[in-house]
C-alpha cells in the first residue's frame, strides 16, 4: 500500500504539470490534498459511506468539530447572551430573533441542551426581570389599593397633628362661663 503523502505529492504534480502553480500554491495543494486523502482513509476504516464529492466530506468534518468546543451555558453572561444559531450579542434573545433562525425558544433550548426554565436573556437582566415580577405578583388593584390606603393614612396622621389635644370629654355639657375675677380689698 502506498503511503498518503505519495499518492498527494502525484496528485497535486498532475495538477502542476497542467495549470501554472507557484510554489506556494503547490505546496498548499499538497498539504489540502493530503489531509483530504487522511479524512477518506479514516473514513474508510470506520466504515463511513464517503461521499462523492471530496469537498463535501471535508466541509462536512469541520462544521461538525466547530460548535462542539463551546459550552453552551457560556452563551449566557451577566451582561449579553450569545446567539448560539449566529453569533450576535444581545441583552436578551427574543422569540422574534430566534425566530429567524427557524426556532422558537423552546426549540432553541432544547437544541443546546438548556433547560426549559432557563430564561434566554443576561443574567443581570433575569436578576432585575424578577425582582420586579415579585412586585409584579401582587394584582395590580391590591397594589393601588395600597398605595391609597397608605396615602389615607399619611392624611390622617398630617390631620390629627393640627388639632394634638384630642376630643374633649366634656364637649356638650354647658360651658361655664368664667365670670371675671372679683378683686379683694378696694
Ligand atoms: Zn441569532
């Protein structure tokens, strides 16, 4: 069995011999043409059916080693989220973004191994959204309810601080009229 780089070397010759090839681009040939012929010698030992068209094989190989490097969680970072479909940075990946990539979000989760609860946005933003849904929680009428009841009372209390002595106990009995003071002696 000849050797790879023998069986490259003759290739990329025949290619020379036809076209005008400088150096460089020789040598480039024969590093493509060689790591080309590996990929079908590997392939051919796992037994994979190889496609035609060499190109395809090799395209094929590193588009499937590429995304596989990444941590999908480390898409999600306290200040932006990472598309994991194109790569844009974002607060936030909307249902309208992920959907022009022909996913809902649920999709997209579990594409990437997410959970389901896993909210798709950065995480000081998940921190803020549900500090704010707590408050958001309480209906909205109890919330106004309140906000007015606590006004009425800061009413009330701004009120009864002008008048401070109180109801008198001894409202509706006569008043007794102070008659002015007789002098003594005279
Ligand atoms: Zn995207």
């Amino acid at each position: 069995m000849r050797k790879l780089l023998d069986i490259a070397a003759e290739i990329v010759q025949a290619q020379a011999s036809v076209g005008q090839m400088s150096a460089d681009s020789i040598e480039q040939a024969l590093i493509k043409t060689f790591s080309t012929l590996q990929r079908m010698q590997r392939a051919e030992e796992k037994g994979i059916l190889l496609d035609k068209s060499v190109a395809g094989e090799e395209v094929f190989v590193e588009e499937e080693a590429a995304p596989a490097k990444k941590d999908p969680r480390d898409s999600i970072m306290d200040d932006k989220i990472i598309c994991l479909e194109c790569g844009t940075e974002m607060r936030q990946l909307t249902t309208k973004h992920l959907s022009s990539h022909g996913l809902t979000p649920r999709e997209y989760k579990k594409k990437y191994g997410f959970s389901l609860k896993q909210p798709l946005s950065a995480k000081s933003l998940t921190k803020a959204r549900s500090k704010a849904a707590k408050k958001r929680g309480l209906p909205e009428n109890l919330v106004k309810f309140l906000a007015e009841r606590k006004q009425k009372k800061a009413e009330a209390a701004a009120s009864e601080g002008g008048s401070t002595q109180g109801a008198d106990p001894g409202e509706g009995r006569p008043k007794v009229k102070r008659r002015p003071k007789a002098r003594k002696g005279a």
